[in-house]
C-alpha cells in the first residue's frame, strides 16, 4: 500500500518548453525533418521578401508630381499618391468632396462604436446604422435634397464606389437571403419551388454575365421611356446573385438546428416568424458567421466585375490610370495598390467575424 | 376520497374521438379515444414504436392527425390557426431532451414565451419566472445557460418554462429517460408536487413508482392502440390482456 500525504510543491515548467528558445524548439526544430523544412523555408522567404521589401520601402519614391520624381529604381508610389483623390472620389466633383469624406466620417464612427466592446445601445446603433445611415449616404453621395445639388452615378467611382456595391450587395442581400432561405424549407409547395427556381437559377449563373444581362437585357425589358440608372441596375443584378449565395449559407445553418428546437418553440405558442425571429435564427446565424462573411469577402472582391459594364470601380480606375501615357509603365505599382487595398477592407471583415464568433461563444458552455 | 379521484372534477379538458393518424402508408394510431377531466393524471406506457409520443404530440398539433376528432378546452383541433394558437398557449410540454434554447438563459429561456405570446410585461414574467424556478428548486441557476447546467437541472428549467405560461394542462414525453439515475429523481419530485395541486397531466413514463404515486389512470398502448386503461394498482396488480401481463414482466425484470 502507498500513501502520499506530502503535498508536492508546484514546480515551473522546464526551461526548454518555455520563452523563445522553447517555442522555436517545439514549433520550427522539434525533429530533424522539421529543421530541414524551417531551413529551407527560411531561405526561400529570405530571397524572395527581401527584394520586396527593398522594392516596395527601401529604394522606393513617395514624394513627387511626375514620373521624373521616380528616380530610385524601386516602387514608384508618386503614381498613386498624385491620382490619390481620383482612386477614391472617382470623377466626382472636386468640390464636393467635402460630402463623400462626411459620409466616411459618420460610417468610420459607427463601425467603430459597434466594434467597440463596451459601447451602450449597440442595437440602437446597429439599427441606425443599418436603416438611417444608408438614406444619408444617399442623399450625400447622390443629393437632390436638402439643397444638395445632384451628382449623377457617372461620375461616382474608384474606392467610395466599390465601397457603394459592396455595401449595398451586403446590407441587401442578408435579408433576401434570410427569406429565400425560409422560402426554400418552407411547407408551402408554391412558395418553396418558387424560392428554389431562383437560388439555382441566379447561382447557376456567372456574376459576369448577371452584370451584362442587367446592363444590356434589362433595357430591353423595361419600356422604353422609364430609364434605369446604370448602377442601380448593377446593384440589383448583384444583390440577387449574392442573395442566392446567401439563402444557401443560410439554409445550412437552419439545418444545424435540431428539430427539438422548433418543436420547443412551437409548443410554447410562438407562432412561425417569432420562432424563427427569436430561437431558430439567432442560433443558427451564430453558427453561419464564417459562413456569411466568407460570401461578404467574395461579394467584395466580385464587385470588380463592374469593370465590364463601364462603371469605374477601384480596379477599373486604376487600370484607366495605367493607360495614361504620362504613366505608363507603372502598372505594377497599380495593381500591388488595388490589391492591397482590397486585401485591407477583407482582412478587416475577417478579423471582425473571428472577434464576434469569440464573443458570442462566451457563456453557453457546453452543448 | 380515493387517490383516484381526489381534485378531479367534471370537466372535461381533452377529449380524442376515434383518431387515427398514418405515416403515409404506416398506420400510427389506430380508433385513439380518451376523455381526461381536469386534475386528472394520466400515464401513458407501452413497448417502443407504440405512438405513444405520436399521441400526446397530437394533442398540440405537434403532429397532424388524419381522422377523428381532438378537443383541447373544448376548441377542436383543426388546420385553423387561431385555435392551434389557443390550444399550445393552454398545453405545456416537457420533452425527453428538455429542448431549452441554449442561446438564452435560463431566466430568458423562461420569460420568452409570456413575454411574446401572452405579451406580458417583463418585469412581471420575470418575477413569475423568479417564483417557477423557486418552485422546482432553482432559483440560483436563472442567470446561467443551459449548456452550464446538469441534465435533471435542465429538465426542472423546462418545466418551470411550461408552467410559467399558466398551462391548463401538462404533456411530459418520458422527461425523466435520458436523465443518469440519480437525477430522476429530482425531476420526479417536481412532477408529484405538480400533481399535488390539481394540474391536469398526461405523461408518457415508464416510472412505475411514479405511476403508482399520481396515477388516476395508466393507459397501456401497443401497436397504435390503447389496449388497457385501470387506475394504478389494478393495471399493475391484475393486468388483464395478455401483451400487457408481457410488458410489465419485461420492465418489471430491469
Ligand atoms: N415522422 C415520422 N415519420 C414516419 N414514421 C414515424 C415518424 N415518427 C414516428 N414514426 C413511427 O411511428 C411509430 C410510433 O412512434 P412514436 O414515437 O409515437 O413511438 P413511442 O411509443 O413514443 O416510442 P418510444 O417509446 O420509442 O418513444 C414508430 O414506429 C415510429 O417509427
Ligand atoms: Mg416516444
């Protein structure tokens, strides 16, 4: 028999599983095979980062108006940084710019308030920003009202218009979705073969050809004297690919949710929308984030697509800049600026969603 | 007063006339009838696959019946709605795994339905909620999710969901069969003191002790069919058709 009354002292870890020394033991040099890849993957980074990095920082030219400026050998940013203002406003009118930074303004302000953790009213905010903000930035962007002269889609263009389809393909296309999905388990047989034609017909077609249909079928269709902004043509044609899109992340996650749930909500004499409203999803969207923000990034990098129908969007401008023949030559610059700027706006949704999938994790504990 | 008939009276609360329901071809249950007076307690027993959860879900319209006539509270159960809407607000239902919504705690879980379908104010369903939990012994659990709670914790929060809508009648669906054993009884005791103030229930158990206890009636199904409905003692003691003599010598063995 053995008895062991001592309490044993808490002793720390061996010094070889901690601090730096132990992370690069156990992560890059746990077995010979690991060491041989952490060597040659370390090499291949070296000489292929450090030419970047010289190229993109170190012997690169910020400063300037022309070309001539560009003397280093390196990136020549002076390219970007001198069509600044036409990457963003597009064609819009220089002197009222002053309503496209308001509407940054406002949007920056509330994004921010929602991310913030300890923000009060957050659903307050999130309504507003979700219902009002959007009439705002209309009537900024657009005017027509409040003694704000008009500026007509034409001249939109560059960032604030790729920001305009991303946005509203987003906002637009989660409620569309949310009922198509609906639509698609429902028990009415009309209703769900009419919601199941549309998600397979919209998602069987390429967004490139949706955005040619709009912009050239559409017309045809519509009679004659009632003319349709070429945007908003656009935006219709990209809200309905995307909301298909979105039905089917949607219907995924309504089938995750057990059938005892319904049942639950049901019995206790919720009628269907306040079932769905308050139990069914809730929870299932929670489960759908990745889901949901993996079709928003898509949305937002689809909506470069736009190019084909003459909109300016972010590419299309800059890819318009690259054929200016004070700067020809520099389409590299162009096209590493784009996709960074892209890459920024679809990192943040990314983080945002990881950051909230986190959040609403805490407190239900196991099931 | 017997056990039997004590807080019962001539009311009728549930009333199945010659109900049938089919699975397509699969005939589920076969001539269901059954008058339950209010303050009754009726158990439902039977081998697996016999329709006895297709029968008290039913009487929620949980599931369709095909044939026959239901009344609840003497509203029939029909395609119409508005009665279906009347009849769950008046029926509560317990079900085998709880079915609390794991995004809401236990206190939310609680005030939703008063809350959203009886539209009470919510400091009041919250107080009614406060009192429920106290009265199946959980009052310090309200602020926590159901997925923190144990199995028969979970089941008495469903239970006090049920009843803080004010139910007429209670439909339990074997509450206590997926609980680890010593936590039946925690659930029992909740269902026997509900029993002691005149609820109506229908429960499908296989808790004979149970039965015994609270049992006007214990209903034996099997096959789709009620085969023997006694009062407690003389369905266990003297069983009179021979599947149930068979029934109750395989659960009595365990
Ligand atoms: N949705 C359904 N579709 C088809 N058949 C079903 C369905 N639900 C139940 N059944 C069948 O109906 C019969 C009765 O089912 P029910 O769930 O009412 O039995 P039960 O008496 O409650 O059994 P258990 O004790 O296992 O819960 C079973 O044979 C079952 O397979
Ligand atoms: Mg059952």
């Amino acid at each position: 028999m053995i008895i062991n009354d001592d309490k044993l002292p808490d002793l720390p870890p061996p010094p070889s599983t901690v601090g730096v020394i132990g992370w690069l033991r156990t992560n890059l040099f746990s077995s010979w095979l690991n060491s041989l890849l952490t060597v040659i993957v370390g090499y291949l980074l070296v000489i292929n980062l450090v030419p970047l990095i010289d190229w993109a920082f170190l012997t690169s030219d910020w400063i300037g108006e022309t070309r001539e400026d560009c003397t280093s050998g390196g990136a020549c940013w002076v390219f970007i940084s001198v069509r600044l203002d036409q990457f963003i406003y597009g064609f819009y009118p220089e002197e009222l710019y002053w309503r496209i930074n308001t509407m940054y303004v406002i949007g920056v302000i509330l994004i921010t308030a929602l991310i913030i953790e300890s923000t009060p009213k957050k659903p307050l905010i999130a309504a507003f920003t979700l219902i009002i903000f959007p009439i705002i930035a209309f009537y900024l962007l657009y005017g027509g009202a409040f003694g704000l002269e008009v500026v007509e889609t034409h001249k939109w263009g560059g960032l604030t218009l790729t920001l305009v389809l991303a946005c509203v393909g987003i906002v637009a296309s989660l409620p569309f979705g949310v009922l198509l999905a609906l639509g698609r388990r429902s028990e009415m047989p009309i209703v769900r073969s009419l919601c199941t034609a549309f998600i397979e017909v919209w998602r069987g077609v390429p967004l490139i050809s949706v955005l040619f249909m709009a912009s050239v079928m559409l017309p045809l269709f519509v009679s004659g004297e009632t003319h349709m902004d070429k945007l908003v043509r656009a935006l219709i044609g990209i809200t309905m690919f995307q909301s298909a899109y979105m039905a089917e992340v949607i219907r995924g996650g309504l089938q995750a949710i057990p059938k005892g749930q319904y049942e639950a909500a049901m019995a206790l004499g919720l009628n269907y929308w306040k079932s769905m409203g308050l139990i069914i999803l809730p929870q299932a969207l929670k489960l759908m984030i990745p889901g949901i923000v993996n079709t928003f990034i898509a949305l937002f990098k689809d909506t470069s697509l736009v190019l084909i129908i003459g909109l300016f969007d972010l590419l299309a401008i800059v890819q318009a800049a690259l054929s200016d023949p004070k700067w020809l030559g520099y389409s590299v610059e162009g096209y590493v600026f784009v996709a960074f700027v892209f890459w920024v706006f679809c990192f943040g949704m990314s983080r945002y969603s990881q950051g909230l999938e986190k959040k609403l994790h805490t407190g239900h504990g196991a099931r | 007063m017997s056990t039997e008939t004590m807080g019962v009276s001539d009311e009728v609360k549930i009333e199945l006339k010659d109900v049938n329901k089919w699975y397509g071809e699969f005939h589920v249950l076969k001539d269901i009838n059954l008058t339950v007076k209010k303050g009754e307690r009726i158990v439902i027993c039977g081998p697996s696959g016999s329709g006895k959860s297709t029968m008290i879900r039913c009487l929620n319209r949980l599931e369709e019946h095909q044939a026959g006539q239901i009344l609840v509270s003497n509203t029939e159960l029909t395609n119409d709605l508005k009665n279906i809407e009347t009849i769950r607000r008046e029926v509560g239902m317990v079900f085998q795994h709880f079915n609390l919504f794991p995004h809401l705690t236990v206190l939310e879980n609680c005030c939703l339905a008063p809350i959203w379908v009886r539209k009470t104010p919510r400091k009041e369903a919250e107080a009614t909620a406060m009192k429920y939990l106290e009265r199946v012994k959980i009052p310090d659990q309200a602020f926590k999710y159901p997925g923190q709670l144990s199995g028969g914790q979970q089941q008495r929060v469903a239970i006090a969901r049920s009843l803080c809508m004010n139910p007429e009648v209670m439909l339990f669906d074997e509450p206590t069969s997926a609980l680890d054993p010593e936590m039946i009884k925690e659930v029992l005791d909740v269902m026997i003191e509900l029993a002691q103030e005149g609820m109506t229930m229908l429960c499908v158990t296989h808790e004979m002790g149970f039965a015994k206890t609270v049992a006007n009636r214990v209903i034996f199904m099997d096959g789709g069919q009620i085969i023997e409905e006694n009062d407690p003692h003389e369905f266990f003691d003297n069983p009179q058709s021979e599947r149930t003599k068979l029934f109750l010598s395989q659960i009595l063995a365990h």
